[in-house]
C-alpha cells in the first residue's frame, strides 16, 4: 500500500488555509495547493486516510481543467513542480504529483450543483415534495432515474458546516443576477461537455459540483472539478435505477459509516483497512478510466 500522506508540512512557506482535504499555501501573487491524503464524509474528516487520493484528485482535475479551458477558464497556472520557484524545490517530494500552482482569485460563494441523475439529498428531497431545490420534477420517478434535462441545484454553506440547497432566486439574492446567470450556463455547459466524455469511457456523471471564482474581473472556475470527492460516478455497465448505484467514489465510505452506530458529528470512526483499501481502488480506477493512463 502507497505512504499515505495527512499533514503537510512546507517550513518557510506560508499557509493561506487547511481544508478538510487540501491544505492552501500563499506565495504572494499566486497559490499553491496541495491535496493531502485525507478523507472526509458528513462533513467529518476521517483519523486515518485514502493512499493516492490527493494525487487522483489534483491530477484528475488537471486533466478536467485542460479538457474544459475551451467552455471556461480555471486558475490553474501549473501542475508541473519543475515550473515551480525555486524556493519549492527542497519540497519536490511532498509536491509531485499531489499539488498545483494557481491563480489568487477572490471566491464567489455558491456550491454550483448539477444534477443529470436523482440521487443523493435529491432522491431524499424528491421523496418529501417531490421538487428540488425548488424545482417541480416529474411525478413516479425512481431513485436514480435520469432527469429530464441536466439540473443546476446550488448550494451554500451553513453554519454547521453541512451544504445547504437554495434556490436560484435566492442565489441571485446574494450573488447577483448577472453573475448567477454566468456561473448556471457555465455549470452546464462544462457537466454537458465532461459528462458526455466520461459516458463514452464508462462512466457515468450522476451529479458534481463547481467552484467560481473573479480573476481580474473574470469569472474562472476554481477549487477541483469532476474527481471522485465532488463527484457520483456510477459504472455505465452497471446502471439500473430504481436504486442505488454501485460507484467509483467516496459513496463507499459514506456506506460504510451509514452501517456504523456514529451519530455523524467528531469524532469520526477509523475506517478498516479493507474499506480504504477498496476506496484507493475505486479512485485510482476512476482516473485510469476516464484518462486512459495510469496514476503517476
């Protein structure tokens, strides 16, 4: 089993913020990010972590940000550590593979959802008023069923951390109606294009998420795109709705805990070695996937 790597730990270089997964460090005019191993479900970050999970996240989303450059612009100036300052380079190591220098751009905040499957908290919100997100679907539908067009669902962050469904009226409150309007044509432009992709590999985008951001007064998409943390991707072969899906991401873990007595608040159980040997799997399938190459 690959090292797997929770902390990282750069002496001399700045940390701009820790995320539950990825930890982000300021060198002035731009930022570099690195994916840690970490794991987080329910909004918990998990004690013991994936092998390989930050470098399948950063190098699937550098594939997904070169593969969408054309619909929309990212922060991402590079994924190369041999093009990093010099001053990294003690640290090449820790970097390769796992990190990414981006552009400092100032975060609009809406979680950018979009749904082409009913799964997840649509499938339970479905259940209870059979809408989402404040959008009337059609009445019978099964769990899993595809939607009759690609959805946007935005999300914000509550108080307690978890993601919170609003509608779009209530996105263009906060955000405006002009930016509101970029970010949902960019949303669905780039899940039409990328989904359309990953179905002739095999896989299925159930529903994912974006990040925008403003660079010099342009909207870029930011943060990761299309991995297996932001992302339901379900086996083509294996699709049958009216259920559950079987996947290629971090579902598995939430099964998991989902069978566990755990009430979802820390502290968050140790996964077994058998789960996270399973999940490095499925991600690192995921990439191989939908990339044609192995993991590097």
């Amino acid at each position: 089993m690959s090292e797997i790597l929770l902390d990282i730990s750069l002496p001399g270089v700045k940390l701009f913020k820790k995320g539950k997964v990825r930890d982000v460090f300021d060198l002035e005019d731009k930022l570099l990010i690195v994916a840690t191993d970490r794991i987080s479900a329910f909004d918990c970050v998990l004690p013991n972590g994936i092998p390989d999970k930050g470098k399948v996240l950063t190098q699937l989303s550098a594939f997904w940000f070169n593969f969408t450059a054309e619909i929309v612009p990212n922060h991402v100036i590079s994924s190369d550590i041999d093009t990093y300052p010099r001053a990294l380079a003690k640290y090449a190591h820790i970097l390769a593979g796992r990190s990414m220098l981006v552009k400092k751009a100032d975060v609009i905040e809406i979680e950018c959802v979009v749904r082409g499957y009913l799964s997840g908290s649509a499938w339970k919100e479905y259940k209870t008023d059979g809408m989402v997100a404040g959008i009337k679907l059609p009445a019978g539908m099964k769990e899993s069923d595809k939607l009759p067009e690609p959805t946007f669902t935005p999300s914000i962050k509550a108080k307690t951390g978890h993601d919170e469904n609003i509608t779009e009226k209530k996105m263009i409150d906060l955000i405006g109606a002009e930016v509101g309007r970029e970010i949902k044509e960019k949303t669905l432009a780039v899940y039409k294009e990328a989904s359309e992709y990953a179905e002739s590999r095999g896989i299925m985008i159930a529903d994912t998420k974006f990040e925008f951001g403003k660079f010099e007064n342009e909207i870029i998409l930011i943060d990761e795109i299309l991995t297996p943390d932001s992302s339901r991707f379900w086996p083509k072969d294996k699709y049958e709705p009216g259920k559950a899906q079987p996947s290629f991401d971090k579902q598995f873990v939430r099964d998991y805990l989902e069978s566990l007595d755990w009430d979802k608040n820390p502290p968050a159980p140790k996964l077994p070695n058998d789960v996270v040997s399973k999940t490095a799997e499925k991600y690192r399938e995921a990439y191989r996937v939908l990339t044609g190459r192995q993991l590097s």
